[in-house]
C-alpha cells in the first residue's frame, strides 16, 4: 500500500504547475487565492526536500 504525503488538493495544483500554469490561472481553475496556491506549492517542495535533508544529516 502507498501513504500518499500530498493532499488532493496539492496535486491537483502540482499536476496543474507542471503544465505551465501560474499560480493567477490555477486560483482561477480551482477557485482559490493566489496565496493558496502558493502556500500548496509551498508544501509540494517542502515534501520534496524532505528526504534529501533526513539523508544528509550525521
């Protein structure tokens, strides 16, 4: 079984990021703010970064 870290709601806005949205197109699809957004793709890196930081710690 797989533990899904994000959201729904962050891969919706992910999927949509990576097809070259800005954040004003995906707070209009999605009817949300742009500091939503932003605060979603915010989270996105920060899950990502994660096991980089875990790894490199003595």
């Amino acid at each position: 079984m797989s533990k899904f870290l994000l959201t729904n709601r962050e891969r919706e806005v992910f999927e949509l990021l990576v097809q070259d949205k800005t954040t004003k197109d995906i707070a209009q699809q999605l009817f949300i703010s742009e500091r939503t957004v932003r605060n979603h793709i915010f989270n996105v890196m920060w899950f990502e970064i994660q096991p980089l930081r875990s790894n490199s710690m003595p």
